[in-house]
C-alpha cells in the first residue's frame, strides 16, 4: 500500500489512514468459505445399470451417470428412477468445512454469520452418490385351470 506523507497534516489524518485500511482489510477477509470454495458444490451420481433419471428435492437433475451443482446451504434428498428397477433414495447432508477456522482467525463474527447464510460454510457428503438398482420383482397373471 502506498502512503504519501504530507508534512503539513497532523496525526489524525494518519490515524484515520490507518483505521481506514484496517477496516478495508478485515472485510476483505470475511466469509473466507464462501470465497475460497463457493456456496455450491458439483456432486456426481452414477447407477448400476446406467441410465437412472435422477431427482434432487423432487426437481429433475439429469440422468446417470451425471454431476449436478447443488447449494452446500441444505440437505438434499435425492431419488434414482429406472424403468423396471426400485426406487433408490439418498440423502446428502452438510456438514462443516475446514474453511471455517478462516472465519475463526481471520474473519470473526461476520464472516462465520455470512457463510453460514449463504452456504460457505458447509460441504456436502457424500460427494458422489452410487447406486445399484434392484429389479422389480415380476409379477404373473395366475389362470384357473378350468377356463373360467
């Protein structure tokens, strides 16, 4: 940072460049989760067999195998569909990054408020979702041995 010194200006006006910077330089630091991996994570799912539709929160993701681009904020239910296999369902959870102690150190108060709001402050796990998809069990249509 450059100072241009003034010989003229009194003590006040240097200290107020000071606090200036100080401040300037501690809300650049805030919510160092949120800078440093984002508020949403790539998450993949994959499925024995391939080709399951999947949902995330009852809204339609895409289709294995495949990565989706989730908010790290909340929990995510998700559901693997496939003609003629049972329903899969997981649920990815959030947990606490390691780029909070960023907040802790650098950023206080604000920065852990901030990334918690927006998301920063989590990972979501797991990471990527497998599936092996069950078939559904057949069913046979039973006849009367008599013809009636």
């Amino acid at each position: 940072m450059i100072a241009l010194y003034n010989k003229n200006s009194g003590r006040g006006e240097v200290k107020l460049f000071f606090s200036a910077t100080s401040i300037l330089l501690c809300l650049s630091l805030v919510s160092c989760a949120s800078i440093i991996h984002g508020t949403s994570q790539d998450v993949g799912f994959s499925s024995t067999p391939p080709g399951a539709f999947v949902t995330v929160d009852n809204h339609p993701e895409c289709t294995t195998p495949c990565v989706a681009h989730l908010k790290r904020r909340d929990n995510h239910v998700v559901k693997m569909d496939l003609n003629g296999y049972q329903t899969f369902s997981a649920t990815l959870t959030r947990e606490a990054s390691g780029w909070v102690w960023g907040n802790i150190v650098f950023g206080g108060l604000v920065g852990l408020v901030v990334d918690a709001v927006d998301g920063g402050f989590y990972n979501l796990t797991p990471k990527h979702v497998t599936a092996t998809l069950v078939a559904k069990p057949t069913t046979t249509a039973l006849t009367n041995s008599t013809g009636k």
